[in-house]
C-alpha cells in the first residue's frame, strides 16, 4: 500500500485541489490512500471537496510544511510514502509502477519532473530550466520512499523548511541509500511571477545557514559545476532563445534573493555563529552592555524579593540566568536549541539547563510562581509566539515576564528585520486576556539608542547608565518604544 502525503496550506485555491486529487483519482492503481495535512479552517472551506474522494483521510493543526509531512506520515497505513505538493499532478501510471518498483526491492525512487504548457511566461523559462536540470543528480530528491526508512533518517527536519526536498536529499546522501529513478512522471503547474520568485527563493536562502550547518552541502552553490551543466544543454538554449533570456533573468533574481535571505538566517539560535556572538560579543561594546543593563534593571524592578522559583524560557547562553542567580533567584532556565545550550556557561553555582521548547514545556500546571521570557516572543511568528504565551501562562502560578517589540516604535522602518515580528500593545495585552493575564506594569525600553557610547572609555559610559536609563524611562511616556517589558499577573476571572 501506498501513502499520498498531502500538504495543502492555507492559501491553496479550491481549483488547484481539485486538480491534484484528480489526477490521484485516475491513477491505474488502487492500493493507495491520500492523507491531507492543512489548518482547521482550510478543511471547513473545503470539505464538501474532500468528501467527493474515498481515499482522502485529513489531519488538522497549525504547522509548516514540513511538520505537516511528519504529522501524516505518522499516520500513514501504507509502507511506502509519496510526498506531494499541490501543484504537482500524476501521470495515470505512476503509482502502479512505484509500486512495482516496491515489490522489486527499491526503498527510494526518483520522480521525474516535467513543467506544464498552461502557465505563464515565467513558467515556460521554468519549464526550459526543468528540461535542462532533468537527470541532475544534485537537484533530484526521492519522493517516493519506504516508510521505515524515512524515519530511520528522522523524517523531515522541521528547522529546514522550506528546503524540505534539499534535506532529504542530503539526509538520503549521507545514510548512502541508493536510489532508482521512474518513468513515469509528475507534471509541475506553476504561473510564478518575479515577485513570487524573489520571496521564494528569500525564504529558501534563510533556511540554507542551518542546512548547512548540518550537511555541508557545497555542491548546491557551486556555480561552476552548475554552469557547466547548463553548457552541456546548450542545444536546448538556443532553441528558445526568448525564454533562455527569461530564464537568465529568472536566475539572477533567484540568486539576488537566495543571497539576501542567507544574511537573515531563519533558525538563527540553531546556529553555532549565533551562540558565538551571544557568548562573546553581546556584552562587547558599550552600547550593547547598555541595552543588557536596561534589561536587568526592568526585571529586578519587576520581580519579586527573593527566594523566588523562575522558569527561564529561551534562556540562550546564559546571560539573563548569570544575573539572576546571582541576586539569589532559584532560576530553571530551559531552551529549544541545544547549539546555545553548548555555550551555557558551565559554572558551579548555575543551575543545568535543560533543553525544552516553549510550545511544549515538560513541566504540570502552575508550576512555578513567576515565568519569564525575555527576547522570546517576538522573535517567533505568529501562531508560534501565540502558542508559547499560551504555553509559559499554563506553567505560570502567579506572573509572567515578558517584552514584545513595539510595532509603532518611533522610525521603525529604520530598524526592520525579517527574524522580528513586533506587535502593538493593546493587540498584544487582548492576546494575553485570552489566556488570562492581565498587564500588571508596562516598563519602555530602547526609546533613544545611544550607540554613541561607544566613544566613550567603558568607566566612564557605565557611569552614564542609571542616568540614561532613568532619562528612557521619561521619555518612554511620550514616544513610542522600541520594546515594551510587560509584568502579567494571572487574572482570577476565566477570559
């Protein structure tokens, strides 16, 4: 039996759908089944759809791609996967001959792509790409693969997406699993325009720093060797001179795109690069020894005397936990990446860390009397950051400590990154009701950013802290702050 892995997200048209499952539907094999990963609300909006096709079973939550693959191959009755997209159409043979290829002993089998003639004029400089790159070994991955085996390798690595494909390619690679390759193929429907492919290929280079990281892939950027192939595949340039004009654009913007997101890393604290930093350049400069004063100052006004017991969540390498053990605070801290866990500070009077996502604390509750989490929530997109409030105010007793970037900061453009996602107070206190915090003191912080301290000797610019701390504090009242340090107290009336 065959599992069809499905991923439809929340922006798929009702058309594209249809399409997908028909093809699934006329296939000259019957031994399979179709299992939707998508949102709740996707599934509402299309299930007199879905209810037309036997085969389908669904699965519902709040994922990305490559969580929702996991969550349905976990479900799969079949002992062979076919990962799918949406826009990716099966010939009439093709399970049947996966299927044969199953029976003769083939664990990972190759796909072959081809473009669609109903598509735009970018999609026909795709369609020329796929013609040229068809039988690259480096740009093929193994859709169709045993079930033991995909997760013998781990399934798919959530912190990768979107280069889902790249890392089963590589996680195939490095488990050295050969593959065989079909006849059979799946047709490929894409309209994309420049703009789409800009932000693609932008979220594709932001994955690429951890991929990376863990595989080393070089020949994936290897312009040589990518060149090289193109120049063996001349004969087909030539013969569409206007879309391989096209197709070079198409490059260069992928290239431009791919190039930019890598400087904006999308898994930055999974990074070793990024641990290094926290641990040897966050407190290098005057400016940024400054910024960790504001910080440890807001909290010590906002926390309670000690002894207290406090959850850290995304404690990184320390340095908020450093500070409040040694105030006396009974301190817990945890974090979900075990790269900045490498460089927790192991010293005798800190506490173990312990490695634990915020969405999923191990922990009963009401456990501990105060949670705080700084510089946690508004590196997380939303849901996430809605599901970790959720989560620290469930372990939460008494208080929650938290900050938030400002989105009506003052000159906020100047300061916009792709790995921030702000939000406005009163959109995120409503948030917090929901859960049943209320805001019980609000502190401004980053109102002015005196990088100029960074003239000064560090004596004397630690001298000028308490006043410019005392002078942000003033302003905060009047300007828009770049974040806010909110206390919650735990509402005693159920929102």
């Amino acid at each position: 039996m065959i599992s069809v892995i499905l991923p439809i997200g929340s922006g798929e048209a009702r058309p594209a759908v249809k399409a997908c499952l028909d093809h699934l539907a006329h296939q000259n094999y019957s031994h399979f089944e179709v299992i939707i990963a998508t949102f709740p609300s996707q599934q509402k909006r299309l299930r007199r759809l879905f209810h037309r096709y036997p085969f389908i079973r669904i699965v519902t939550g709040l994922w990305s791609k490559t969580a929702a693959r996991n969550a349905a191959a976990k479900l799969a009755k079949g002992n062979y996967l076919l990962n799918l997209d949406v826009d990716m159409h099966c010939s009439p043979g093709l399970l049947k001959e996966l299927a044969q290829k199953s029976t003769a002993g083939s664990i990972a089998t190759v796909i072959p792509e081809q473009g669609s003639n109903n598509t735009n004029f970018w999609g026909r400089c795709r369609n020329l790409e796929k013609q040229i790159n068809q039988g690259n070994p480096i740009l093929e991955t193994a859709l169709f693969l045993e079930k033991n085996l995909f997760f013998r390798l781990g399934g798919f690595d959530e912190l990768a997406d979107p280069l889902d494909d790249w890392q089963l390619h590589l996680a195939l690679q490095k488990a050295r699993i050969k593959t065989s390759r079909a006849i059979h193929f799946c047709t490929v429907h894409q309209a994309p325009s420049l703009r789409s492919t800009f932000s693609k290929l932008f979220y594709r280079g932001q994955a690429y720093p951890y991929l990376y990281q863990k595989y080393r892939p070089q020949r994936y950027l290897n312009l040589r060797r990518k060149t090289a192939f193109y120049l063996k595949r001349w004969r087909l340039l030539i013969a569409s001179p206007l879309y391989a004009v096209g197709l070079f654009i198409l490059k260069m913007t992928d290239l431009t795109a791919f190039t930019i997101g890598r400087r904006f890393p999308n898994q930055p604290y999974q990074l070793n690069r990024t641990a290094r930093f926290y641990l040897c350049k966050r407190l290098k400069t005057n400016f940024t020894r400054y910024k960790h004063y504001c910080e440890i100052e807001s909290a010590n006004r906002l926390l309670e005397n000690p002894p207290l017991s406090i959850l850290e969540v995304g404690c990184g390498t320390g340095r908020l936990t450093v500070e409040l053990t040694k105030r006396g605070y009974s301190v817990l801290p945890t974090d979900p990446s075990p790269v900045m866990l490498k460089y927790f500070p192991r010293r005798r009077n800190l506490p173990q860390p312990l490695l634990a996502d915020g969405r999923r604390l191990p922990f009963p509750a009401r456990r501990f009397p105060t949670v705080i989490a700084l510089r946690v929530l508004w590196h997380l997109p939303s849901p996430v950051n809605r599901l970790v409030l959720k989560e620290i105010s469930r372990v939460a007793a008494s208080t929650v400590i938290a900050d938030i970037a400002n989105k009506r900061r003052l000159f906020g453009f100047l300061f916009s990154d792709p790995r921030t996602y702000p939000a406005g107070l009163s959109e995120f206190l409503r948030v917090c009701r929901k859960n049943q915090l209320e805001a019980d003191t609000v502190i401004p912080l980053d109102v002015t950013l005196p990088i100029w301290l960074n003239l000064f000797p560090r004596r004397l610019a630690e001298r000028l802290f308490p006043l410019l701390y005392r002078l942000d504090l003033k302003l905060g009242q009047f300007l828009p702050p770049g974040r806010y340090l909110i206390k919650l107290r735990r509402s005693t009336v159920s929102a």
